[in-house]
C-alpha cells in the first residue's frame, strides 16, 4: 500500500502572500544597492574635481537651504557621502566599499551565489590597508595633501603617521608591502602558489656536471657483479642525459605506491631482430627492473578549489586532505636481492621443464612484483600457465598468479614486505581529478603500480565478495568514502543496509547530508530485515516514479534528466525535480537472506535490472561466496563483481568465474572484474576507522537538509487496516488537527502528518485511514499523495460537527 505523490498548492486568493513579500522586499534591496553602488562611485569619482569648490559647504549653516548649491555631481547630499567616506573615514579606501554593495545587489537579483560576510571583511579590510598605505604613498611624493586631508582620509593620517612613529620610515614601507600581500593571498589563494613556486623553483634549480662517457664505465663496472658485462647503449643514454643537463632527483628513502607505470597492455611485442638470443645457462637470465614515473599531486586547497558543490547547500565543503593518513612509515621498497632471488627462482623451475627463458623484466606495485618473461622462440605460453603450482612451490611465496601479457607472460609474486596504500595517495592524484564520471570510486593501485578507478554509474551494480578478514569491510569503506569526498549531498544519496549493526554505524551521523530513509525510519542506518525489504521495495517504487519522470521529459536516463532541469527546461509544478543518485549499500547480504530469502532477492533483483537509468545503484557484500547465497539471479544482474581472498577455487569461480581468488595474499589484495575489462588484480586502499570518524564529523559538523531524504511511503498490505472495519466514533485525539492541517495545506499525505505533529509513522497511517472513512480525503492512488476532497474550513466545521454528534 502507497502513500505518496504530488503536493498541492494552496492558492491565496485576497492580499499578498509571504513568498510575494519577501520577493518584493528582496528586489527593492537589489534596486536600492545597485542605486547605492554606482551612486557611491560617481559622487566619490567627482569629489576629486570639485572638493576645493564644495569646501565652504563644511561650515555653512544653511546648508539644506535652496540657495546653496553643491558643485559634486551628486548634490549636497553625494558631497555629503563622498566627504564622509574620503576625508572623514577612509580616503582612497573608500573607492573599495561599493563593491560590498554590489555583492548585496547581486544576492538579491540572485544572480549567483555571494559569501557577503566574506566579501566585507575583505572590503572593509581593503579600505582600512588602502587608506593606511594610500597616505603613506602619497607623503612621499607629495608635500600638499590630497584633496586637503590626504589620501588616507582623517583614519589614514593618523594610523600612518602613528606606524611611522613607531616603526620609522623605512621600516613602516615594508610592513605595509607584507600587509598588501597577505591582502592579495586572502583574495585570491593563486597570489601565494604563485609565489610558493617561485621560491621553490629557485631553491630547486639546481646544474648537474658533465661527467665523461670513460667515467661511467668505471662506475658502472665498480658496482657490477664479477664477470657482468656492462651495456655500452645504457652509458650512452646515460652520458645523453648528463650532457644535455637534466636532473634526476635522488630515489626515495621509502616505495612510493603511485609511480604512473606504463600499462603492461600497451607494450609492444619484440620483433625478431630485436630478441636477445637465449643463454646458455639460467644464471646468464638477465633482470630488467622497469622504472615508473612520479604522478602529479595537487595541494589540499587546489584539490578543494576544483569541486562544484550544488547550491542547495552553498557553504558545503567536502572532506579535506588533512584528514586522512598516508602511512609513510608502512611503505617499503623491494631490494634488489629479493627480485634477483625471484629471478632465479622462476627460471630454475622453468628450465627444470626445459623451458628456456631469455629475458625477466620486474615491475614492483606495493604488494606484489610483476615479472614479466620473455620466453624464447617456439616455447608455448600453456607451458608456463600448467607449472603455475610448481613456481609457486619452488618460490615459496604466497599469492603466485600466472598471466598472459601481449608480449610475455607474467608470474605475479608477493613481496616480503607488502606496503599500504594510502587512501589519500589515490585521492590526491591528477589522475583523480582529471576523471569524468558520475560516481567514480578510487579503489587502490593496480600490480603494475597504477592507480585504479572505476565508475559505479556504468558497472551498473557491484557485488562484493571475500573471506573474513581478507579485506571486505574496509573495501566497502573505501566505496563510500570515495563518494562522500566527491559528491554533493544534492547529487547523492545512500541507503545504507548493515544486518551486524556495527560495520556501517560510523554513517549514522551523516542522516541530514546524505541518508534516505522511509518517512518512518527510526534508525539512519538500516538493521531490521523487516525495514529492510520495505526499504527496498520503496525503492522500487521510487524506480517507477523516476522513469515516469524521464518519460514525460523525453530523455532516457538520469544525467540527460538533470542536466534538462538545470537548464530550467522542466516545469517544477509538474512533479519534475532534481534526482540524485541513490546508492544502496548492502552488508552481510547472506545473513539478509537466510532471515528474509525470496522477500528480499526479488526487489533486489528489480533494482538491478531497471534501476541503472534513473540513477540507483546497488553494491552488496557477503562473507559466504556459495551458490545458495550467489544465486543465478543475482549473478545475471550483477556484472561488476570484487573478489578479496576466498578459501577454494569453487569460492573464485562462483564469484567471478574464473580461479585465482583463492590465490590471493589478503589483506586487501583482490581481483575486480567489470564489463569491457580484463580481470584485474589491484591492492585495496586502507582508510582507517579514526579517518572515517574525522570525515563524518566534518561533514555533520555543517549545515544540512532540515530532514532526511524521504524515500516513497510503503506499508504492507498484510499491515494495511481495511476502511470498512474503521469505527469514527472511537477517531484519534488528534483527528480534528490533523484534519485541519490536511485541508490547510491540501495535501493527503501520512508523512505530512508525521512531521508536522511529531507523531510515529503507524498512529499517522491510522489517521488517514479514518480521514479517508470521514470523506476529507480520497483513496490511494499508487505512489501519489491521497486528494483532498473538501477545499474549505466551512465544510470541514460541518463534518466534524456531525461527526461529534455520533
């Protein structure tokens, strides 16, 4: 049974009413500022040619008389103004103040959105430093005061000349050209990065000496092992480098997990005249360690300054950098004699199968090493595939998967020491930034030490799946927390699911930002099953709605809608709204099905097959990877699946069809498989609970919606009470209220009635069963709020009164 739809409204017939009046006020505010504006500018702009006329205006006693005329271009009374704001006060500060008018003028035609206590602060600051150094400026050059009083205004001289006194000439000189540049950094933060990179160029910039081509052998042939050869192209590129000036940094104490590594995809394949020949022996197998360069990071502020917030909440910021750890001291690197020890390794137990190998390249990501091996003429890649058991015994490490590259083939290895990948190393990438997507998600960094992202509006769905403790929860976190350093609370929603009533618990303050819930939700954070399958039926019924939207607005999904209803192309008073995307997170899906089963599988399954269109997106996680929890119906809908570390290779298969799930090290090592990509292995991003709680205080900390998203109503019709068992003479207390307010507001709607009267979600249902039993409202009508029959408080008085006389 549904109760919601439209509201309807009241149309006031006689007098204005408050919206009229406070429209009104607000266009005479900006008529009056924008007079005050440009009225300000030109009787200041004019005292400048006519002070020495206006002068005898000072003292003469008939000054509002007809005789006595004012030579400034605005009167007595804009010489008035003018002489005030300039001689009295601020001098040519004063030229500063109209644009705070103007700011007041722009809020009031809402032209754009305007920070006015921000903007006053910065005028009155500027007027207060220009009037200071205005005076001080003009002393120099200028024996004869400015307009008679100077140009820093009666204010000016007298804070100048105290400076002066105190700090002398000179000295008072450069405290005013610091004070004008902490003025510029405060308008614009773009003054302090540019000089910040000024000063960090010239301390940075550094010559590098030639160093001869004879010098770097005997370098390079100190260091080599006994009998190496030294290659005579590499001292070349070398001496090219050193020659042609450039600089290389010094290698980093620490592995960092963000070095843009070329894609291993992307390689092109040997040609014939450019494979080395095969060795004689296994110890000849050279190891080729393949560098990655550094990403771009931006600053805190710039990552700041480039986020569009909706203006539904203007003063919103998202979550700062600050807040969150990048774990330098658990970032190790790979030593040499540990990849060379894997070398070895992989081409004994090759060459025991007579499989020779002519080259090994290694590419280090934070957890695993990917090496790549160049296998000679004629040796099949099935060869390498069937000993994946046999290298990885012979290794002796855990986590060894054997790929097909495009030239090669690949045995990833685990490192001894794994690194952490930092949660704010992936945000605060130009990678990030650059990306275009609706709900992007950083989820760590891939073997070949990329970082990884993909798009939760184009899997459509994801399912998420692992052993416990592998990693599951914090991939989770890493999905929302992705998404609340993104998005707008206008722009998204979340419907957070969490059974075991602890995983999700930390959100539960983000009910006024960001939370959709059932108009008689009690908890922001969803733990009864029973309020959870309503939930997603709710949602259902929200899905209907929302294609009934897009239907009458002739688009075919979400982002055409929305950006037709920016666009003001979409009349409101037709039902149409902006529609944020809704992201359900579901936890411990299989404990929701063996306590509901088919009650919750088949909204579920509603959801993932109609929802993508208008915007509601599901990601489910379960601990169990069986059959019976992964059913066939879920498996078809849910194409983008992230397998963390299972038990067995039945586990891997059942999530995403393939072993190597159970190959996986832990800890949040994990496959991902979405559609048009290749299975890849990626490192899961770490964000602690302590980071999490820093990032939902900042955002409850600001001012939210006046109440939570409200989903569709949705009451079960095995709950529902039929009208004809309803007995109006044993009607609610609070029957003849609610009456009143429905036909005040003409609208028949439950959660109306929950809110304006504080009352639970079951008594309010109640009351409009007996509404609609009394004849003041209509039946139900889908998703759409009841009619209301009676338009007026006369009719309203006569059935109440009848009704009392039962």
């Amino acid at each position: 049974m549904v109760k919601s739809g439209k509201k309807k409204v009241v149309k006031q017939k006689d007098g204005i009413g408050s919206e009229d009046a406070v429209r009104v006020a607000r266009v005479a505010a900006g008529i009056f500022f924008l007079f005050l504006t440009f009225y300000t500018l030109y009787s200041l702009s004019s005292l400048f040619f006519t002070w020495n006329e206006d002068q005898s205006l000072s003292f003469n006693p008939s000054f509002a008389s007809n005789d006595v005329s004012a030579a400034n271009g605005g009167g007595k009374v804009g010489w008035r103004w003018s002489d005030f704001l300039f001689s009295k006060v601020f001098g040519v500060g004063a030229f500063i103040l109209p644009v705070f008018f103007g700011a007041v003028s722009i809020v009031c035609f809402r032209i754009r959105k305007v920070n006015l206590l921000r903007v006053f602060f910065i005028t009155l600051f500027g007027a207060v430093i220009f009037s200071v150094v205005g005076d001080y400026v003009f002393a120099l050059f200028s024996d004869e005061p400015l307009l008679g009083v100077g140009a820093g205004g009666s204010y000016g001289h007298y804070a100048n000349d105290f400076v002066c006194q105190m700090l002398g000439v000179s000295g008072a000189g450069l405290s005013y050209l610091l004070v004008v540049f902490l003025y510029a950094c405060l308008i614009s933060p773009k003054v302090a990065k540019a000089f910040d990179d000024l000063i960090y160029g010239v301390s940075h910039r550094e010559k590098k000496e030639k160093v001869p081509a004879d010098q770097i052998l005997e370098n390079l042939a100190a260091e080599a092992e006994p009998g190496a050869e030294v290659d005579s192209g590499m001292v070349a590129d070398l001496e090219a480098g050193v020659e042609g000036g450039e600089s290389e940094e010094e290698p980093d104490e620490y592995y960092t997990p963000l070095e843009a590594a070329e894609p291993v995809e992307h390689l092109e394949p040997l040609k014939a005249e450019e494979r080395p020949k095969a060795p004689d022996s296994p110890e000849d197998v050279q190891l080729t360690i393949e560098e990655g360069s550094t990403v771009d990071t931006l600053s805190d502020d710039q990552w700041r300054n480039l986020y569009d917030p909706r203006l539904d909440l203007p003063s919103f910021q998202t979550p700062p950098m600050s807040i969150l750890y990048d774990y330098q001291d658990k970032i190790y690197t790979v030593s040499r004699e540990e990849l060379e020890r894997n070398k070895q390794r992989i081409v004994n137990a090759l060459d025991s199968y007579k499989i020779k190998v002519i080259g090994i390249s290694a590419k280090m990501g934070p957890t695993v090493t990917l090496y790549k091996i160049h296998l000679a003429d004629g040796v099949k890649v099935a060869q390498v595939r069937n000993l994946e058991e046999d290298i990885a015994i012979s290794l002796g490490a855990k986590g060894v998967r054997v790929v097909t590259l495009l030239d090669s083939v690949g045995i990833e290895v685990a490192n001894e020491r794994p690194s952490v990948v930092a949660f704010k190393a992936i945000l605060n990438t130009q990678q990030f930034h650059d990306l275009k997507m609706e709900l992007p998600l950083a989820l760590g960094v891939t073997v070949t030490n990329e970082p990884f992202f993909i798009d939760l509006a184009k899997m459509p769905h994801l399912l998420v799946a692992g052993a416990t403790g592998m990693g599951k929860s914090v991939g989770l976190n890493v999905i929302l927390s992705s998404l609340l350093f993104t998005k707008h609370p206008a722009e998204m929603k979340l419907v957070l699911v969490d059974p075991k009533k602890v995983e999700l618990s930390l959100y539960e303050k983000l009910d006024k930002h960001y939370l959709a819930m059932l108009p008689d939700g009690d908890e922001a954070i969803i733990t009864d099953t029973k309020k959870v399958v309503n939930t997603l039926k709710s949602l259902c019924i929200e899905m209907e709605d929302r294609y009934a939207l897009l239907k009458s607005a002739g688009v075919r999904q979400i982002k055409e809608y929305n950006e037709k209803f920016l666009q003001r192309r979409l009349n409101p008073n037709k039902g149409h709204k902006f529609l944020p995307y809704i992201v359900v997170a579901i936890d411990e899906f299989a404990d929701l099905l063996m306590t509901a089963g088919r009650e919750i599988e088949e909204p579920i399954a509603r959801l993932a097959q109609k929802a993508r269109a208008i915007g509601i997106h599901l990601v489910i996680a379960t601990q169990r990877p069986t059959t019976n929890i992964i059913t066939g119906t879920i498996k078809a809908n849910f194409n983008s699946r992230i397998a963390f570390k299972v038990s067995s290779s039945v586990d891997s298969k059942v999530i995403i069809d393939s072993v190597g799930a159970n190959r996986l090290i832990g800890r949040g090592d994990m496959l991902v498989s979405y559609p048009g990509a290749e299975l890849t292995r990626v490192q899961c991003a770490l964000i602690d609970t302590p980071e999490i709680e820093a990032m939902v205080k900042f955002i409850s900390d600001q001012k939210g919606y006046d109440s939570v998203f409200p989903l569709p109503e949705y009451v079960d019709e095995n709950e529902a009470e039929a009208n004809d068992t309803i007995d109006l003479r044993r009607r609610d207390q609070l029957f003849d209220e609610c009456a009143k307010i429905v036909v005040q507001f003409q609208q028949g709607s439950t959660s109306m009635i929950q809110r304006k009267l504080g009352i639970g979600y079951a008594r309010a249902g109640r009351i409009m069963d007996q509404l609609e039993a009394a004849g003041i409202v209509g039946p139900q009508e889908g998703s759409k709020a009841r009619n209301v029959l009676v338009t007026d408080f006369d009719s309203l008085d006569r059935i109440l009164a009848s009704m009392n006389q039962m």
